[in-house]
C-alpha cells in the first residue's frame, strides 16, 4: 500500500507581489506539480531552491514560508437590519479575522477528487486524490487563507483531503494532523460502487437522516447518523477549546449531516439546501456560549440569524 508520505503535492514557490498574477502563474504551473516544482528537478534539494530564492527560512529539512498576517483592522459585523454586532471578530469566506485567544474554526471541503469526476464511493484507504484542478483549488484556497493567521490544520485521514491539508500546510507554514473524526462517512457495501442505485438510495438516507431525524439508518450497511455523531461532535468541542484559527479539512456529505450538530444557527434544512463545492468553507466562531456560523460557503450570515430557509438566490 502507498503511505500518505508518498502523496505529498510539491509547493511552487513564486515571489510577485501582485496576489492575482501569482494564482495564474500557479495555475499555468500545475502540469509540472506531477513531476516537481517549478525550478526544482526530482529528486534536487527543495530546501535548498527555496532559500536561494528568497523569502524562505530552512529548519532541518523543512522549509517554513513567513506566515501573512493581515494588518487591517476587524470590521463589524452588521446584520440586513443594520445591527451592529461585537468588533471583536469578523469571520468571512474569504478572510477571517481574529483577536489574540479568540478561538475561530474553518470547515473546508477538499478539492476536486478523482472519485467526484468518476462519481464513486470512495470512504475507505488511500485511494482517489486530487485532480488538476483540485490541485489547483487547494493553491488558491491557502490564498484566501493566507490573512488568517491560521494556528493549527487538522484533516480527514483520506487521500484527497490530505492532499487538500497539504498544500495548505506547505502554504501557510502550519502543521497538518489526521484526525479520524472527520473521515467521510462510511456506505458499507457501496463502498467503490458508482451504481446510480445506490447512490438514489444514499441521497434518500441522508434525507431521511436530516429531516426525518431517521437516525438509525445506514447507507448500504455503513455508519449510522449516530455513528457519525459519535466521533464528529466530541472532536469538534475538543478544537472549540482552543484559541485561535483551526482549519478542518473534511467532506461534503460529512459537513452536511454534522454541522448543523455542532453549529447553534444552522439547520438540518439549510445544510442540506446549500451543499459546499469543493474548497468551499464554513466559518464558525463562539457566541453566546455555543458555536455559531458566521459564514457558510459565499454567504456571509450575523452569528445570530438561524439559518433555515434556503438563502434566496
């Protein structure tokens, strides 16, 4: 079996200054992520390139790129109705700004697989990574992360979203670290399967599960809506206590059954309405006590809205 180790996606290091001419030419650079980095053959000392480069400072083997931090100061949040809400925080798809031991968690899906383009079930192993354009995706969301000041990356022990963790990790300087909790859910015997039945049956499940609270059913023989519970929600609460910005490198079905666990404004109805994309996040943070949204995919929301309704379009 090929070790997670084997899968890591080689970072492409360019210094412009203009953020947008950096994501074309990442984007010009990608067929070359098969082999290596731009300027660096396989198998040459990356290390090395990189500081001869520039920008970069090198510990042991392990390149470190200077974190961005953004300088701007944190707006307030306002409601449709023009309440204005703490200045402590703002939390946005895009940038997500926090005080010092204030405690911020990203729910980010992974970037494009290779089982979303075959449409199969592919729950179990190191199986299914990222396409070209996943690859792609996962580079322009550590850009939209790069003002984060993230602390800390946890990801789904799956290759794609590992791959996804990866890039982020190499991006911004930070640490990722498997956590088991955040595994897409398992489907038993359709695990592999692209049979059209059984994902009809797969979508009348998670139904079932959202809005029929038919918790103890199971996707051909999988995990229960309990099963998943079990091992998301403890998870989650661990992370709410720490301080700072935590990504969570997950998966849509995942997010979609367990966020509205975990977050006090989100409903079943409205998860299930609104479905991430692929690198698409959910942007929580504390209020009043519990876990609040403050921004699911491109929608901003006031962390004391309930998110029911689907958004209108």
């Amino acid at each position: 079996m090929t070790s997670a180790a084997e899968h890591w996606i080689p970072f492409i290091p360019v210094h412009i200054e203009d953020d947008n001419r950096r994501i074309q030419l990442q984007r010009a650079a990608m067929p070359r992520l098969l082999d290596g980095e731009e300027g660096v053959t396989p198998g040459q000392d990356r290390a090395a390139h990189a500081t001869a480069a520039g920008g970069a400072s090198t510990t042991g083997s392990r390149t470190t790129w200077p974190r961005r931090r953004s300088s701007a100061p944190a707006p307030s949040f306002s409601s449709a109705s023009g309440l204005v809400r703490s200045r402590r925080y703002r939390c946005s798809g895009r940038r997500c700004y926090t005080e010092w031991g204030m405690t911020c968690l990203i729910f980010v899906r992974h970037g494009e697989s290779e089982a979303n383009l075959l449409h199969v079930f592919s729950n179990r192993g190191l199986k299914h990574g990222l396409t070209a354009d996943g690859r792609v995706q996962a580079l322009e969301l550590a850009h939209r992360l790069a003002g984060a000041s993230v602390d800390r990356i946890y990801t789904s022990p799956l290759l794609r979203a590992v791959q996804t963790a990866q890039v982020l990790s190499r991006r911004l300087g930070v640490d990722a670290a498997p956590a088991e909790a955040l595994r897409e859910y398992d489907v038993g015997a359709y695990e592999g399967s692209d049979d059209p039945a059984h994902w009809r049956e797969y979508d009348e499940v998670l139904g079932a599960w959202m809005l029929a609270r038919e918790w103890d059913r199971r996707v051909g023989g999988g995990e229960s809506y309990h099963d998943i519970r079990r091992r998301f929600a403890p998870f989650v609460e661990q992370v709410t206590a720490m301080s700072g910005v935590t990504v969570l490198v997950g998966h849509g079905g995942l997010y979609r059954c367990m966020l509205p666990v975990v977050l006090a404004n989100v409903t079943a109805a409205f998860a299930l309405a609104h479905p991430l994309a692929n690198t698409q996040q959910v942007v929580a943070v504390p209020h009043r006590g519990a876990v609040a949204c403050s921004a699911w995919g491109s929608i901003a929301i006031d962390p004391e809205a309930v998110l029911d309704a689907p958004a209108p379009r």
